[in-house]
C-alpha cells in the first residue's frame, strides 16, 4: 500500500511528554505518546479520520459497549534501526483480523486507507517515542468499540475507532510458570475465540488471579467440551519441542487466536526444515513427553512477549519441569532471528515489516 498519496489531519499537540520516558527502564503502558487516530462512524459512513492530542474521552453513561461488551482491539509493535528508521511488525495482518473480529461482534468494518494511511501517519507524527535501545519497541494499540447512546439490546449503528501508542520494554522478563486450567474454560466451537473481543480478556482475569496467587505466572487454556485439548497460554499462542519436532495447537475450530508470531515463528521454521505440525495437541501427549524426556522445549508467542519460554507446568498435582534454557537449541535462535529481522540487522524475507516514511 502506498501511504504518500494520503495523508490523514493533524491536530498536532503544542507540548510534548516525551521526557517522561526512560529508555533504560521503560514500563509498559505507563505513559502514553503525544497523540492518538480517532475516526467515528454514524450514519452509514466512516469520518475521515484525525490525529489529534493524547486526552480522555467523554461519553454518555449509556454508551452501548459499556453495557453489551461489543469492543476489539489489535496489538501491533513499531521497531527502530540502527540508522534511525521506524519498521512496523506486519499490521497489514492485524487490520485482515481486526475486520474479522468487527464482522463476528456485528461492528462495521474499517476501511484500509482508515486504518493503515492512519496507523502510518500517527507513527509519524510520533516516531521520536519509538525507542531505540534493542528489546523495546513502540506497542500500537487499534481499538473500535460500540458507541449507540442506547441501552437497549440491538445491533449498534456509531462505533468509535481509535488507535494509540506507548513505549514497550520486555514483558517477561524470566521464564514463566504455567498452571493448567482445568476448571475455567478460555473458548467454545461458535464463539469468538478467534476474535481478539475484550470479552476474552475479561473473561480470563479471574482465573488469572487465581492461579498467581498459587505462585504462577498464566494458565495454559484447554478446550472446554473434554478439558482435554490446548488453546493457548495466557494471551499467546503456545508451541512444544518434542523430540525432534515442534507442534503447536491448530486454528480449526475457530476457538484460537491466529496470531502473527505464530505464523512468524512457524515460517521460520519451516525456512530452517524444521518438522512443524499444527493438529489438536492433549495435555496428556504434554505429559507424558515431559515423564519420558521428550518434552525439550516449551514457549509462548505473541505480539507483547514476543517468546516467552516456559520453566514448568503444573497439571492435576504434576510438575512438568523443562530442561534448563541453556540446553534449547530452537526457540531462542528463532527469537533473535524475529528481533534481527525487526531491528534491520536480518534480511526480511517474507516483507513482514512495514516501513514509516
């Protein structure tokens, strides 16, 4: 897509917070960029969109998502080179999924030039706020949510589209300890586990407080018809080193999120002739892998931790330790290569990254 023949307005804001940031101790999600995108839709129709200062929001109580949950949302992650250039991690994906999410929760779909045109002129006006130490990156966050001033229970006709910034550092910063969630259950056959819908996350809180008030760091999500199969980890997907090949949930029954790591991690792979096998995976081939010796690597892979190695799992009284991560041989590699690849020191094959003029 050629974003130079477009261009979205500007609101620009007369005072900067940038000095608010430490690039040597940056912490997610604690200040936010100068500005944001909004663009609204009413009528039939999307507004043009504006870029217009970092502020609060004013609504009416009655604003639909507040009652009926009707919102999405998409991460995506804004890299800097070593010769200052901004790269952006594959959002033409994220805008394929975010329509896919707006179409299964009855929201209107965003047009390219909205969310893309707007995704790169906003990076622009703010791309001193991507860090440039290696392991930060800008986190991008599109969101749309529900905006009928109406409580009533009806499809909603106004919806708000919005994207914002912050700055990123790691988000583990250790290997995590995994529970096996056998009790709550993260998505269904024919709901929206597919969908990146703030229900999900919602959703997920309880059990999450639950299981790091025993001392873990998420839940590792099983289907929730048999208790039996793998979704995914916390708020990734998940992949296991068994023996000499690696296997990973498959997106069949609609119930997982199609994540972009995922699909990275999985191309890299196969670039290195890797075995790679996407099929329903139980918990208990996991266990006994892990009993016999077999279970030699096990990660999550999303856009805010990237991978994030496993150190244990506990499933019905089992712990499943890994081996030590001195000893892994692939995951590790696979994630340099994603950051060489995100900080320009790597070839990008597969045109995954995005760049802002």
């Amino acid at each position: 897509m050629n974003t130079t023949n477009m261009t979205t307005k500007i609101n620009r804001a007369t005072t900067s917070r940038i000095d608010q940031v430490d690039e040597n101790d940056i912490k997610f999600a604690s200040v936010y960029s100068d500005h944001m995108l909004v663009s609204d839709y009413d009528d039939g129709a999307w507004q043009d969109a504006e870029i217009v200062p970092f502020d609060n929001l004013s609504m009416h109580p009655a604003t639909t998502f507040i009652h009926y949950g009707q919102a999405i949302f998409e991460g995506i992650k804004a890299y800097k080179t070593a010769d200052g250039k901004v790269r952006v991690f594959r959002p033409q994906d994220n805008f394929r999924r975010f329509n896919l999410s707006a179409k299964r929760m009855a929201m209107a779909e965003v047009p390219e030039h909205i969310f893309m045109n707007g995704l790169h002129d906003l990076i622009s006006s703010d791309k001193d706020w991507v860090p440039s130490t290696e392991g930060s990156s800008l986190y991008i966050r599109p969101f749309m949510f529900a905006a009928d001033e109406f409580i009533g229970i009806k499809p909603p006709t106004k919806f708000k589209f919005m994207i914002i910034t912050t700055p990123a550092g790691a988000y583990y910063n250790k290997p995590i300890r995994i529970y096996v969630q056998d009790k709550y259950c993260r998505a269904f056959p024919g709901g929206v586990g597919f969908a990146k819908a703030a229900g999900n996350y919602g959703a997920a809180m309880q059990p999450t407080v639950e299981v790091q008030d025993q001392g873990f760091d998420q839940n590792l999500w099983l289907d929730g018809i048999e208790k039996k199969y793998i979704q995914e980890i916390g708020t990734m997907n998940v992949f296991f080193v068994v023996g000499d090949k690696v296997i990973t949930p498959s997106l069949e029954d609609g119930t997982i999120l199609n994540g972009f790591t995922r699909a990275s991690v999985i191309q890299l792979l196969k670039d290195r002739n890797i075995e790679i096998e996407e099929r329903k995976i139980s918990i208990d081939e996991i266990v006994e892998a892990s009993k016999s010796g077999e279970l030699k690597e096990a990660f999550g892979a999303g856009t805010a931790a990237v991978i994030a190695p496993i150190a244990e799992m506990h499933y019905q009284g089992t712990d499943m330790v890994l081996p030590a991560q001195e000893e892994w041989q692939i995951s590790p590699s696979i994630k340099q290569e994603l950051a060489d690849i995100r900080y320009g020191k790597a070839e990008d094959k597969h045109n995954w990254m995005f760049d802002i003029n």
